[in-house]
C-alpha cells in the first residue's frame, strides 16, 4: 500500500495492485522494503512506520546483508516485523525488531515450495498465513504465530490467489479459487480445519472475485465479468440483493482498484466510503465513492503516495502515507466528503519530520462526475449463459451445505 519507486503488478484481472506496504489490521505499524544509502552504499532493507502515536515515524531494520528486491515484509502488531526470504528452493521467515542502534533477528522456519504468496495481515495481528498453489490444490500456511514454525493449516481444492479477511478475528478468509478455467470467491474456515464454502457466484460460467469486504457493514468489493466484461461492483455479505455494478467505477482508460473501506458503518453498507487507486496516462490518483452517491470523486495524490497504501478511520479520515526527500515518513489525510459537496478543510498530513509536505490540499484535482445509474447483476450489458440467483452466498447459512472438507 518516495525514496524508493513502489513496485506494482497487473494481476490477471486487470488490477494494479500495490506489492510494497503492508498496513497492520488495527493500523499500529506498517512495513516495506526500500531502497536507501547504507556504509556500503545503496541497499535494500526492511523499514517498520508507527503510525498510531502523535506523529508518524519510521525505523530501519537493516542487518549485516542487503536484502534482494524480491523479499517481502509483512508487520505485526506487537511491532515486529516478518520478513520472507526466497533461498535456493525455499522461503525462509524471520522476525526482525529493532534493537537499541541494531537489529534483532528470530529466525522462525522455512516452507520448502516454488511459489509462496503471503496473505494480508491478519486480524488478530500475530498471525501470518501464506499460501503455495500445487497441481490441484492450494495449502494454506500458518508461517508465524504458531508452536512450532511453519504449520499447514488447510489444503484447498483448486488453484487459490487474493485473500480477504472476512471478520475480526480471524477464522474467516475468502480466497479466489479457480477450477476448471472458472474463478470463484470461497470462504476457508480456519477453526473448522480450513472447510470450504462457497462464497459468490453470479452465475456459472462467470469469473467472480471478492477485492475488498468489511466485516462491519458487510460490505463487498467484487469484480467480475457477469455483465459480459470485467466489471467492478459491490454487493452486501448475506443479502438477498443483486450485485451492483456502478458505471462510475469504470473511468475511460484507467486501472481502478479499491484498497480500503472505511469501518464502523454497523448494518450501514451503503455509507461505507471506499478508497481508491486510479491509474492512467497521468499517473496515480486517489478515488473516493460511497455506495449510496453513485459517483466516484478523484483527488490528486499526495506527493510520494506509496500507491494503493492507506486506511480510514472511522469517522471518515483517508490516511495516506508518503514519503519523499525532504518527509520520508508522513502520512497524508483526506476526509470523505458528504454526497453532493466537496471535500472539507480539514484535510492535512502528519509527517515524523515536522513538515506539512505532500498535504492534500481541500479539493486539490477534485473530478466528479454526477451521479450515475447502476446495472445489477440480473440486468448484465450481456445476458448471462447461465441464469442463476445472483447475490453473495449467506455466510450464516453456509455451514449446513456446500461444505468441503479442507484436508
């Protein structure tokens, strides 16, 4: 989610997603890997950002070796840092922590695969999953906070990519799971041996995948191709609703990608606001939109953005961190707007050096369109080759059927 350009990856669904800034869960810490002057000159290293305290600040955590540019670090919320290692034919995972002028290493196992993708940080803030796709399966991996190392937790029929937690406490993740050439959202739960349940399907033949959901409201974040191509649309978790798909969410020529949903909004799905990274020819920009405005609001970027990095709080302040020359640590806020007005004064930035550099200045770039129609699912652009219910499966009914066991 700068000194150092953030790397991104166009993902087979069209979405450029950010690939160097993770964000714990509660939004104590953060981590990434940057690229800095060191005694030996230019190296990469780990950095962890505290973002809960007055002001932002960051800490290197470099050790005796730079790391490689494909390393990964995922942050913890006692405020240690994991950091994935690809060695020969293995990924090794340790716990790094500052340590007076140094840096601690704990060394906390290996998990001997060709490809390993690390999940987002997990809700109870202690636990990092992973996960290494095999000829007809996927396991699961709990790589740290666990007993003893790396542990498998479930194994997935089918080839499983994203990972969207769908509750506070982690025992529900939804993964993206492809059989037979097909993608579907399923929910893996991790107290009952990792059992899966289906989680949308719009119909049968469409590629259905969850981006984004906040267990508060219930909100979804999907993207599919139901309507006859990719689309972006939002549905409400257990609703007997259609799917939505809003014209505003798809601008001519850009790449949008939702990154965080504003939470608190108890049974309020439709006054979720949701952020966005818009890109274009232009470069990347910042989206906000609610579901109940129907209208998708593009703001310049604070300088340095680490793309597709933020969060909100509850009362509706986007936090965007950045970091450039003169601020290497700061964070950017923008407030949501209410429908129909622009964006208020008091928007600002926090930065660990005391300067206001990269502040988004109230409606700096501000483009709205007016409001739009949506399309729901059952009314595609294209008609579906397979008509089915179009909504979002029940969580709370899932367990009596359509269950898998997880191996």
């Amino acid at each position: 989610m700068t000194v150092c350009a953030i790397e991104t990856t166009a993902a087979k669904d069209g979405a450029v997603r950010s690939t160097g800034f993770a964000i714990t869960a509660d939004g104590a810490y953060a981590a990434r890997l940057t690229l800095g002057a060191t005694g030996s000159g230019d190296a990469w290293f780990p950095e962890r950002w505290t973002l809960d305290g007055p002001e932002p600040y960051a800490v290197p955590l470099p050790l005796d070796q730079p790391e490689e540019p494909d390393t990964e670090v995922l942050p913890l919320s006692d405020g240690r840092v994991l950091i994935r290692r690809r060695v020969a034919d293995r990924h090794d995972f340790s716990l790094l922590y500052p340590t007076g002028p140094g840096t601690g290493q704990l060394p906390v196992g290996a998990v001997a695969r060709a490809e390993l993708t690390l999940l987002p940080p997990s809700p109870d803030g202690r636990c990092v999953y992973a996960l290494t796709p095999g000829t007809r399966s996927t396991t699961l991996w709990l790589v740290a906070g666990g007993a003893f190392g790396p542990e498998r937790i479930a194994e997935v029929p089918g080839r499983c990519s994203g990972g969207v937690w769908l509750d506070r406490t982690g025992r529900l993740l939804a993964l993206d799971r492809e059989t037979d050439g097909v993608v579907k959202a399923v929910a893996v739960d991790l107290e009952r041996g990792g059992e899966v349940t289906p989680l949308l399907q719009i119909t049968e033949e469409s590629n259905d995948r969850l981006l984004l959901a906040d267990p508060d409201s219930g909100l979804l974040l999907i993207r599919s191709d139901a309507p006859g191509h990719d689309r972006l649309g939002w549905g409400v978790l257990g609703s007997l609703r259609p799917v939505r798909f809003p014209e505003c969410l798809r601008p001519a020529d850009c790449a949008v990608t939702p990154f965080a949903v504003q939470p608190g909004q108890v049974l309020m799905p439709e006054s979720c606001a949701v952020a966005f990274r818009i890109d274009g020819a232009a470069g990347s920009r910042v989206g906000m939109w609610r579901p109940a405005g129907r209208r998708l609001r593009q703001l310049a970027a604070p300088e340095g953005w680490l793309a597709g990095a933020g969060l909100w709080t509850r009362e509706g302040v986007l936090r965007l961190p950045y970091a450039t020359a003169t601020v290497p640590c700061g964070v950017a806020r923008m407030e949501a707007p209410a429908d129909g007005l622009l964006p208020s004064s008091g928007s600002g930035a926090e930065s660990g050096s005391g300067a206001g550099a990269g502040a988004c200045a109230a409606g700096a770039g501000l483009i709205t369109d007016p409001a739009q129609m949506e399309s729901a699912c059952t009314e595609p652009s294209a008609a579906p080759r397979t008509p089915v219910m179009c909504r979002p499966v029940p969580l709370q009914q899932a367990p009596l059927t359509g269950r898998e066991a997880g191996g």
